[in-house]
C-alpha cells in the first residue's frame, strides 16, 4: 500500500483527531459542570450533596451507553464502512453534546428537564461509543507498513487538545463572569462551542475516502454478516485479554483528572485555579507522550510498551498521591505530569494494538467494543470505587493500592497477547487452515 499524499495525511490527521477530542472535551466539561452547577440547575429541590451525586449520575449514563454504541456502529462499520460511521457517529455525538448546553433548567421544565439531560447524555454516549474505533481505523488502515504507530497517534491526541480546550475554557470563564452569569448560562458555553469543533470534523470527514484496507475487503466482498458473532467465535479470549488490558488506561485518566482535582480541591483545600493550572501542565506533556510511544511502538512493539506502562503505574501509584498531598504547586503538577505520562505510554501504542489484534472483517468491532468496554470498567467503576475508598477511610492508601492492582492486571493481561506491529494488517487473521494466528484466540 502506498503512502498518502502530504495532504491526504493531513485530512486523514484532522479526520481522525477531531472526534476524540470532542469525545474527552466533553467528558471533561460535563464533568466540571456536573460537579459545579447541574445539581443547582436540574435538581434544586435536592440537597446539595444529593445534587451533585444526581448530576454525576447522569455523567455515569454516558459510559453505560458506550458499548450499546460500540455494537451497532462496529456492526455496520464492519459491514458497509469505515467512513459513513465516522461521519455519522460525529454528528451524534456533536449535536447531543451541543443539545446539553440548550436543555432549560427545572424550573422552565421541571422533570422533563432532568429527563432531557439523561437522554441527550445516553445518546451521546452511544455515538461515543462508536467514535474511537472508527477513528483509530481510519488512521491505521490508511498507514503505509511500519508507520501505523504514527498514524495511530492522530485520534489519540485526542485526550490531550480535548482536556486542555475545556480547561481552558473553565479557566477564562471562572475567571471574566461572576458566580450568577456562570450558573445562569455561562456554563453552557463551553458545550455550545462544541458547534465549531463539530462543523470542522464533519467538513474534513466528508472529504475523506473509504480507507484502503476496507475498501480492498469490499472489492473481494469478506465482510462479516454478524460481525459480533464472529468475532466472538474466533477471537474471544483475544478480546476479553484486550479488554482487561487496557481498564487501566482509563483509570488513570480519570483518577488524575476528576478524582485527584476532587480531593486537591475539596479536602486539601488547594485553589481551583492552581491545581487547574497543574493538569494543564500534564496533559500537555501527555499529548508530547502519547505522540512519542506511539511512534516508538513502531519500533520497539506495542506489547513491550503496553507491559512497561503497567509496570510504571505499579510504580507511581503511591507517589502521586504523596506529591499531591504536599499542597506544593510544583509538586502536584509533578505528581499529574508522571500518571499522565503513564497513560500516555499505554494510551500512544493502543491506537495500533487494539486495531491490529483482530481481523478486518470484524475489526471496527473488536477495537471498539474492547475499547468501550474498557472506559466502562476502569473509567466507570473504578472512579466510583477509588472515591467510596477513599471516603470510608480518609486514606489514599487503599486508592493507589486498586492502581496497583489494574497495573499487575494490565501487564499480565498484555502479556498473554501477542506482538502486532510487524503482521499482515489487511488481513489481521489467518485462514481457518490450520496456520497459527499471531492473535488469534
């Protein structure tokens, strides 16, 4: 396969880019927001403490619905394309993402108002769910041969321009409207710029061709009929390894973004601003991270990165949390900077592994399913667990503990994979003839 002009490579680079940046800009904002003021604007009639938990229950809504969403778009992305559900699964999650910031308050709507927000929040995250593998496999299937790490780190970029756009965003808002503007509408800013973000993906993904690995398995007519079943025949214990491997990833986002600004916020009494400041910092230096693991999966696999990364969280779990609670702005955004650098050395080579672990016909499947799966474990449960651990005994202990235990999963997990980088991606799967299968389950 030859490489894609300059230009290509660029459209294929936004194409990809753009919707996990939507896809975590807008867990960020939601967030903030749920945590800040959707307990006063849709449950006012609850306590304070039962408002907030309400409104990140909704939060919780999103992950539920990924991997509804990981199925329907991994079925037809499997069975017609790669672009059509790229471009569709943006438009969902976009216009949802911009209809949250539209949904009058209780008092306007009274239930329905709450009800909306749940609704609006459940199909975001079903196009959410559709999103990353479809974006991952747009840049991976259009990589010249050694270059897919590279490409992959396209949509994992994601993360970093998405998170530090909200936080920015937080920022300037927190600091030019007073407590009653940012609670009356100013909030609603953040997801109505979803709008632009959305304008620019849909443009450039329009332009974009269907990618070449898929359109040769179109021309010689191997898609799947039930691509879910197959894979779940074929590849099973494949997917169930890649699943566990990568809870880790979104564990550790989460903790350093959301539970760790909880807690430096809440209990220690940092200021917003200074600890806002920090993870700005860090996910800076994890967008660099990110793009540099997965250019050297190329090189050095994506299953030796994989496995070190586990063994770096077990390493800085305890750490983090001691930097943290020294209250040093230098130290806490050292303490942010080295979990996101962990991150991005499981998050950079993923954008390759998961794609290359399974074959194409079922390949927008398995990747976005495992992926889905995943955020809904580590990014799901575990902030739910680390946060009733950490309430019950006022310790971090038990909290760094539960990452030590996912980075022992992780590099167990990765290990009981196989090596991908170097194997036939336009097929992904040896012919049932007895041949043994790098990945095969």
């Amino acid at each position: 396969m030859t490489a894609p002009a300059r230009a290509d490579t660029s459209r294929i680079a936004t194409a990809s880019f753009i919707g996990t940046a939507i896809e975590f800009y807008d867990f960020y904002i939601y967030g903030t927001a749920a945590a800040l003021v959707f307990g006063k604007v849709f449950f006012p009639n609850f306590s304070s403490a039962a408002g907030v938990l309400a409104s990140l229950g909704t939060f919780a809504v999103g992950f539920v619905a990924r991997p509804v969403g990981a199925v329907l778009f991994g079925h037809w992305g499997d069975r017609i394309g790669r672009k059509s559900m790229l471009v569709t699964s943006l438009l969902v999650m976009g216009l949802s993402t911009v209809a949250v910031g539209l949904v009058p308050e209780y008092g306007t709507l009274g239930i329905w108002s709450p009800i909306l927000l749940v609704v609006l929040r459940f199909v975001q995250g079903i196009g959410l769910g559709g999103e990353w593998g479809g974006a991952v496999l747009m840049s991976t299937e259009y990589a010249p041969p050694g270059k897919r790490g590279l490409y992959s780190a396209f949509p994992q970029l994601g993360p970093a321009i998405g998170f530090v756009l909200g936080n920015l965003l937080f920022l300037v808002l927190d600091a030019v409207l007073p407590p009653e503007a940012f609670l009356s509408w100013g909030w609603r800013l953040p997801f109505l710029f979803s709008t632009v973000l959305l304008a620019v993906g849909f443009y450039v993904r329009i332009k974009i061709a269907e990618t070449p690995v898929f359109q040769a398995a179109l021309d010689k007519a191997e898609q799947a009929k039930v691509p879910l079943f197959e894979l779940l025949r074929k590849q099973p214990r494949v997917l169930v390894l890649a699943t566990l491997s990568f809870v880790l990833s979104h564990a550790l986002f989460y903790t350093v973004t959301t539970f760790c600004l909880s807690m430096a916020t809440t209990t220690l009494g940092i200021p917003r601003t200074t600890v806002l400041i920090g993870l700005l910092i860090a996910a800076a230096v994890m967008g660099v991270a990110t793009l540099v693991f997965a250019m050297k999966s190329d090189r050095w696999g994506r299953r030796r990165l994989s496995a070190a990364a586990g063994v770096s969280v077990v390493v800085w779990a305890f750490p983090l949390f001691a930097l943290l609670q020294t209250g040093n702005p230098v130290l806490l955004t050292l303490g942010f900077v080295g979990g996101l650098a962990c991150f991005a050395m499981l998050y950079g080579p993923m954008g390759a592994y998961l794609p290359e672990l399974f074959r194409v016909r079922y390949r927008y499947s398995g990747a976005s399913i495992a992926y889905s799966v995943a955020g809904v474990l580590g990014g799901g449960i575990v902030p739910l667990i680390s946060t009733d651990l950490w309430a019950s005994t006022g310790s971090t202990v038990p909290v760094a503990l539960v990452l030590v235990g996912l980075g022992v999963l992780s590099f167990l997990c990765v290990l009981g994979l196989p090596e991908t980088k170097d194997h036939d991606f336009a097929d992904g799967l040896a012919e049932e003839s007895g041949r043994t299968h790098p990945g095969g389950g």
